[in-house]
C-alpha cells in the first residue's frame, strides 16, 4: 500500500499527461486551419491552370462563335478532369474582355477569369491570363 501511495504523490509522468492534456487541444484550430489552407491552395493552382488552357483553346478557335463553345467545353472537361466537385463545377463561370471587336483579330489582346466557389471554405477563386494575338492573324 506504501508503494502505491508514493506512486501517486510521485512527479513521474506528469509531464506526458499535461502534454495530452493541455498541448494536443490547442494543435486542433491548427490541424483546422491547415486543412482549408491546402484545400484553397490547390484550388487556386487550379484555377491558375485551368485559365491558361481555356485561353488557350480560345485563341486557336477559327471565329469567336466557335471558341465560345471551345472555351465552354474545356473548362467542363478540365474541371472533371481535375477533380471538382459537382457544386464547384456548378458554380464555373469564365468572363472573357477583349481589346478589340471580333475578339480574335490580328494585333488583339484576351484576357480570361476563371472563377468557381470552394466547397470546402465557401471562398470565390478566381484565376485570370491574357494572351496577345499576332498582328499577322
């Protein structure tokens, strides 16, 4: 019974509990916080890259009736291709500003925002390129 007691009234292991105690609870908002910060981060390189292969796919269309769909149809499928989901890719929208009238004109300048709504943090991401055209289009 006196071995016992001395092992309770001993400081050997204190410091373990107090770790589990006290150290593991405030490691939660940070294991939080880094979760939404990988998720907005690849996101946004998503984002990035999905602005710069629409813009791209634009710019090769033969008219700008055509890219449109072009444009369309490959940021659907890039989306799906690179893992959104169903309610990020509902919320895809792509803006287009040109320089001049018909966009595709020689000497012209395109530029391009891809933005969508994370799913996990309800952030809008939003990318943008440009592209200057040939002026020997």
């Amino acid at each position: 019974m006196t071995n016992l007691r001395q092992k309770f009234q001993s400081d050997s292991g204190s410091a373990i509990v107090e770790f589990v105690a006290l150290a593991i609870p405030l490691f939660i908002p940070i294991f939080i916080f880094l979760n939404q910060f990988s998720s907005i981060s690849g996101n946004e390189e998503i984002a990035r890259a999905m602005a710069r292969e629409v813009l791209r796919v634009y710019v090769i269309s033969e008219n700008d009736s055509a890219a449109e769909e072009h444009s369309t149809r490959a940021s659907l499928l890039l989306a799906k291709q690179w893992n959104l989901s169903d309610t990020e890719i509902a919320s895809l929208r792509n803006s287009i500003e040109c320089s001049s009238n018909p966009c595709l004109s020689a000497n012209g300048r395109i530029k391009l925002t891809v933005a969508f709504i994370d799913d996990a943090t309800g952030r809008s991401i939003s990318a943008s390129a440009q592209e200057h055209l040939s002026p020997w289009l």
